[in-house]
C-alpha cells in the first residue's frame, strides 16, 4: 500500500524540492512524510486490524485467560461439541 502510494506521487514534487536545495531527508521529512499521512493511517487500521483478528497466534502465545483478545477468548467459551459452556 505505500510503495503504491508513493509511486502515485508525482516526480515534479521532488524535482521542484531539489531545485530549491532540499536534501534527501528534506524532501522526505517536510514533503512526501506528509502527504504520506492518509496511507499510513490506513496502513496503521489495516495492521491492527489484521493482527487483531489473527486467532492462530494469539491462541498459541496468550496463554492466561485474562491477556486473550476478545475474538479468542469468544472461540474458548465454545466447547468441542459446538454447544456453549454457560457455566
């Protein structure tokens, strides 16, 4: 997603960067960084959500009940039958 969107930005951005004697950290930190906010959000939401939702992992590294994310401890609560263990 953000090689995507810098790639989308176009080079007269930089060039004109260059041409009023910015350096590489410059033209990144005070130029393409900010444009750049929209796509890390989105990268920052895609991430959590992802790691958020992945039960593998977490079902082998949490081991204490009370550090399970909501989504494994929902598949505890189910037992082996398929029914749901109330008490």
């Amino acid at each position: 997603l953000m090689v995507q969107f810098f790639r989308s930005l176009p080079a007269e951005l930089e060039e004109a960067a260059r041409l009023d004697g910015a350096g590489h950290a410059r033209i990144f930190l005070q130029i393409m960084l900010p444009m750049a906010t929209p796509a890390l959000a989105t990268t920052a939401i895609f991430t959590f959500i992802w790691t958020w939702n992945d039960f593998f992992r977490q079902l082998i590294f949490l081991t204490k009940p009370d550090k399970q994310t909501v989504p494994l401890a929902l598949r505890t609560f189910v037992d082996a039958t398929g029914g749901s263990s109330w008490g």
